[in-house]
C-alpha cells in the first residue's frame, strides 16, 4: 500500500525506530525511502548573498542522509535522499505532495506527563496536522 515514503529527518541521531520502520514498510511493499532535508533559509541571509555557508550546511547534510541511506541499503531497501530549502513545514508538505508520496514517517516528540503541551509545538504534530498525506508517528 505505501510504496513511496518519504522520512524527512533533522541532523540528530534520535531517529532510528523511524528508520527501521521505513526500512520495514519499504520492504513489505517494494517501495522505496526519499531520506529529505530541509535547510531553513535564515530572513537577511539569502543563498546567493551567503553561498559558502549554506554549502556548508547542504554538505553536512548530505553526510547524514548518506549515512543513513547506508543503513537503509544494508537492508536492501531503495531510497534517496533529497535536500531542500526554505520552512521545513511547507517543503516537507510540498515535497510529499508533488513527489506523489504515499506515507510521511516521522519521530515523535517524547510525552513528558509532567509537562503535557510540550510538542504541540513540534515539527511532526505540524506536518500531521497540515499534510494531506498520511503520517505514520513512531516515538523514538
């Protein structure tokens, strides 16, 4: 059923069950992982005004979703990984959309009881709330 996934992730490490779960759907389905990046683009500090720093940014990125490709083809699952600019909310949404993506997967915010509204916040409730593609949330 979900053959096109699409795991937009950030520069931290705390997204490996959302891996392994994309890894997993992919190979039930035959489908394939879209590993995606979203840079911010910084207000007063446009690309071209300020290329070297935004390669940086971009060539960083690119090592992380490789890596995690990596652990994704070791598994023999097809993916990519795609690097976008602009708010991570509405690339994210855009992306899936005009990419055609079955399911986004996405971490989850941890629940802390004593602090229920925190994550309301959160990049992942965003997107669940606002993309018109089904997200699947796997706490981390």
């Amino acid at each position: 059923m979900f053959k096109r996934l699409l795991l937009p992730l950030d520069l931290t490490t705390k997204h490996d069950k959302v891996v392994q779960t994309a890894a997993g759907l992919a190979k039930q389905s035959g489908g394939s992982v879209t590993l995606l990046h979203v840079i911010e683009l910084i207000a007063g500090l446009s690309r071209d005004e300020e290329r070297a720093f935004y390669d940086r940014l971009h060539k960083k990125a690119q090592q992380h979703l490789d890596r995690i490709g990596q652990t994704l083809a070791a598994q023999k699952v097809s993916w990519q990984a795609e690097i976008q600019y602009g708010h991570r909310v509405q690339e994210t949404i855009r992306y899936g959309h005009e990419k055609n993506c079955d399911l986004i997967l996405l971490t989850s915010p941890t629940f802390d009881p004593a602090q229920p509204g925190v994550g309301w916040g959160s990049l992942s409730y965003k997107i669940g709330v606002l993309s018109p593609i089904p997200v699947l949330l796997v706490k981390a």
